[in-house]
C-alpha cells in the first residue's frame, strides 16, 4: 500500500508544471461596429485595429464577422476596447476585404 502511496504522489508532482504565460500575436483594439448596409460582404461585423501591424500595406481597420458574446464579451460592453488577440486571415469569401477570425482573445484592462 506504502508503495502505491508513493507512486501516486510521484505521479502528481511530475504531472504538476507551472503555467506560461503565452504571448498573444498582436495588440489590438475592437472600434465599432461596421453598420454600413450593402448587398456586399464587405459589410458588416466588428471593425478592430491591430497596433504596430507589419503586413505590408496593412489596411486602416479590419472585420471579423464574430460577435463579442462570441469573443467571450458581454455584448453591452462599451467601445473601443483594447485585447490581446491570436488570429488568422479569413480565407473563404471575405478574404479580399481584410477580415479575421479571432482564436484567442484576453482584454486589456
């Protein structure tokens, strides 16, 4: 019994690691809302801002069609708020019109 005591405690202490804190890949902050109405899907969504973007020629603003209750927001929550976000390019029909899908995403307080 002594033995499988101790195996088990060998076991959780090897289990255990500390946590790392994981850098996020941009800052940025969320505007608005694009309200524009347009037969387009260049319409539509969050509008968010990356700070210090390096894409080349980045755009002004980009859109992601996730909403905040999506993001793990409250959808009162008052803008612009500033995040911490992990992303990829939306590649199926709103690629050309700069959108994002957001994977990860920690508020800035």
């Amino acid at each position: 019994m002594r033995k499988v005591l101790l195996l088990l405690a060998a076991v959780l202490v090897l289990g255990c690691k500390e946590s790392a804190v994981r850098p996020y890949q941009a800052m940025a902050s969320i505007t608005g809302y694009d309200m524009r109405e347009c037969a387009s899907p260049a319409c539509g969504g969050l509008l968010l801002t990356i700070n210090n973007d390096t894409a080349k020629n980045p755009p002004s603003f980009y859109h992601t069609r996730q909403t905040l209750t999506q993001l793990g927001l409250s959808g009162n929550s008052k803008l612009p708020i500033s995040v911490n976000i992990d992303y990829k390019p939306d590649t199926g029909i709103f690629a050309e019109f700069h959108y994002i899908v957001i994977t990860h995403l920690k508020v800035v307080n």
